[in-house]
C-alpha cells in the first residue's frame, strides 16, 4: 500500500481573513502611534513578530492535516480513493472489506478536514480527493462509473454521430431504455443530440471528449486499485 505526503492546501479564505484581522489588530495594540509621522513609523520588530505568529498559523493547520493520515486504516481509505476517484460508499466499503461503521467514521474525518469531498450523484454520493477535480471533471468521473451511462460515453469517444439506432445496438439495449438515458445525460451537458430528418445522432463536443478520453479508465467495470 502506498503512502502519499500531503502537500501544503491553501488556506481557506476564513482563517486568511482571521489572519490579516489578527495582524492588523496586533500592529495597532502594540505600536499604538499618536500621530500621523508615528503612524509611517512602524516599528519592523513587530511586523516580523506578526508575520511570525501568521507563518506558525499555517504550520499548525499543515501539521494537523498530516496528522490525520498518521493512523493506518485512515491512510488506506485515503489512498484507495486518491487512486479509485468516484467510487460510492458501498463500493468503497465492499473493495476495502471494512465494516460501514469504521469506514463512516473515517470518511467523517477526511472529509471534516478537507482531504475528501463527497459529490452528489442522485441517491448516492461519490467520494474525491479534494482539490484535485474540477466540477466538471466529477461530473464526467460519476457518469463513466455508470454502467450504462458510461459505456454511452465511452462508446461516443470512439465513434462519434453515432445514430440512436446503431447507438442502441452497441451498447445492447432498448431504443426506450436508450431514450431515457439520453435525455439525463443531454440535460448534463454530456451529450449532443443532432436531429437531420427523421435521423438523430449523438455526440460529445470537443471538452466532454477530452475528458471522457482521459478518465475512460475509472469507467463502470474497470480494475479498481487496492
């Protein structure tokens, strides 16, 4: 099992707010000038004592952040969604063979710290390394980790216009199951739907592709890594 060293996350702009309060607050009660020259007189001593207290903030959080992952079953849920991004809590719980209510605890901490987010994928959610995706990129992850949906998408890279008919041939289902599929993933912005005549053709616009190109591997079916 791999080990992975966080690596500084940028402040949230809460506790950089409370920062710049706390220095300013700190410059004003122990400088305390009385007139205006006073004022452009700063003295440096205490700005190197603020900026001090401000840089030992950071260590602080930084230092509680890898703490979190000095415990093994904690480094091991970390890792396995680090590497197997947009998996659901049953899949996590079935692949890791950990108990539901040691995995809940766990996820609880990770995410309460920030290291995972959870994105809402209709009645589950899907668990990410925080910071690492963009929306969209959740989005497409979540949809290739359906079965049918993601062999849609996976199928649209490599042949794309393709027709509703043909489209529902390759894939092994009914024109009506195909329909209602389509219609859920036009509505995500993840495919177009072209009408010529009495033909209709699907296809991912030039994004949509890039993305499904590249994370085609975390697609429903695919090796998970433990």
């Amino acid at each position: 099992m791999r080990i992975y060293k966080l690596g500084r996350r940028p402040a949230s702009s809460t506790l950089l707010m409370l920062l710049l309060i706390f220095f300013i607050s700190y410059l004003a009660l122990t400088c305390s000038p009385h007139n205006y020259n006073e004022l452009l007189k700063v003295p440096q001593l205490q700005v190197q004592k603020a900026a001090a207290f401000a840089s030992l903030m950071f260590n602080l959080r930084d230092n509680a952040a890898s703490a979190l992952l000095n415990q093994t079953t904690r480094i091991t849920v970390f890792n396995f969604i680090k590497d197997n991004p947009g998996l659901h809590f049953r899949a996590i719980s079935d692949c890791l063979k950990m108990p539901i209510g040691v995995l809940q605890y766990h996820l609880g901490i990770l995410i309460g710290h920030g290291l995972i987010s959870a994105y809402p994928d209709g009645g589950y959610k899907r668990y990410f390394e925080s910071k690492r995706f963009s929306e969209a990129e959740m989005k497409t992850i979540s949809t290739l980790r359906h079965k049918v949906s993601g062999m849609i998408l996976v199928a649209l890279l490599k042949k794309p216009q393709m027709t509703h008919k043909d489209l529902a041939r390759q894939i092994s289902v009914s024109s009506q199951a195909l329909s209602w599929q389509m219609n859920r993933l036009i509505r995500a912005n993840l495919v177009t739907r072209n009408v010529e005549g009495i033909s209709v053709r699907y296809s991912l616009d030039e994004a949509t592709q890039e993305r499904v190109s590249r994370y085609a591997k975390f697609s429903f079916g695919a090796a998970v890594k433990t």
